[in-house]
C-alpha cells in the first residue's frame, strides 16, 4: 500500500503531527486482495478482540458481536453467498457479481459483525424515553466497530473491504456457524494480504458538507 503522507493539524498557531489522522486516511477499501498475511492467526483474533472491546457502545450496552473466519471457512461464506445471489442476480450481470465474490474468496478471511437484539430489547424496555433509538444506536456501535478493526488492520498492512449481504446470507450463516437467533448480521469484513492499491480518493467540497459558528 502506499505510505500516508503525515497530516498536519494548525491549533494554536502550531503544527502538530496527527497519527490518528494518518491512520484514518490508510484506511481504504481494497478489493484485490491475497492470503499472504504475516500476521499470525491467534494475533489477528487478539487483535479484533481487543479493538471491539475498546469500541464504545450506548449506556455501555456492548452489543457486538463478531465471528472470524479464516481460510477454507471463510471461502466456504463465499462460495455459499455465489449459490444463494445468482437465482436473484439478472443473468447478464451474475458473470460480474460472480468475479467480486470469488475475489473476496481470493483473501485471508471474512470478519462477521453482528448486534444482540436481546440486548437492544431489553435496553428499550428499562428506558421506554429512548425506545425508538436503542436500535438506531446499536447500528452506530456496529459501524463504529466496524471502522475502527478495519482501521487497525490497516496499521498492519492488511487490505479489507466492507461488504453488506444481509439478510440474504443470514439465514445459511446461522446454520453454518451456530449463532444464535438474536444475533442480527450487520456486515462482512473481508481482509488479505493487498495485491493492488486503493484508487484515487475524491471529497466534495467542503462547504457543502461543514458549518462551523460562534468562531
């Protein structure tokens, strides 16, 4: 991957380093991706754990939850995901949708991200006030999560992308895997080894996107 420029933030007439920034910004959706990881297996699982631990979450709720899959399990998510979109895919648009899942399958492994609606329910009936919005904050945990593992393996030059089959593959991955009814799948982190960069990065103008007053 190619190195980050460092980024410079001016407070108080100075110029400070911001790793976090740094670290943010190598943070890119690769899609070419291999199984050449140095990074052991165990070290990846420690990895997760502690990143998800450290990731907050309403009233504390700790809502996440995560499944990891390495290797032939991890293909084995992709392969059945093939089997299960190409009935629901336009035949003319499977070939390519077919290439994209079989490149996801070309990686180390799939990180699955989950939320315990259990929890969410409960949440909702010991503050009634906040009800309609515990389920709207467990998404903004999982998302939070999310970002910050694939942020982290970014650090250690590994390439992911973040993918969204739900819910047509819950129902297989819950068989497969045993997870239990109350966790609702949120999204699948795929990562590897980075055969190929991120593309070009663009951002919309800044004045349409911040509002800054009382400076």
């Amino acid at each position: 991957m190619e190195l980050v420029t460092k980024s410079k933030v001016n407070i108080e007439g100075k110029f400070l380093n911001m790793q976090f920034v740094d670290e943010l910004k190598a943070r890119r959706s690769i899609y070419s991706l291999g199984s050449d990881v140095a990074v052991s297996e165990e070290e990846l699982v420690s990895l997760i754990k502690e990143v998800v631990r450290e990731s907050p979450t309403s009233f504390n709720s700790q809502t996440s939850r995560v499944v990891i899959l390495f290797n032939d399990e991890h293909k084995k998510l992709w392969s059945f995901t093939e089997e299960l979109l190409k009935p629901l895919t336009p035949e003319a648009a499977f070939p390519n949708t077919q290439a994209k899942l079989q490149g996801f399958a070309s990686g180390k492994g799939t990180i699955l991200f989950f939320e315990d609606q259990d929890v969410v329910k409960n949440l909702q009936e010991q503050f009634a006030l906040y009800a309609d919005n515990f389920p709207i904050w467990s998404d903004q945990a999982s998302g939070i999560a999310q970002v910050n593992v694939w942020t982290a393996l970014a650090q250690l030059n590994i390439g992911a992308n973040l993918q969204h089959y739900n819910p047509v593959i819950d129902e297989r991955v819950a068989q497969e895997w045993g997870t239990p009814s109350n966790w609702k799948l949120r999204g699948q982190l795929v990562f590897g080894s980075p055969e190929a960069p991120a593309g070009d990065k663009e951002y919309m103008n800044d004045e349409d996107r911040f509002k800054v007053f009382g400076k």
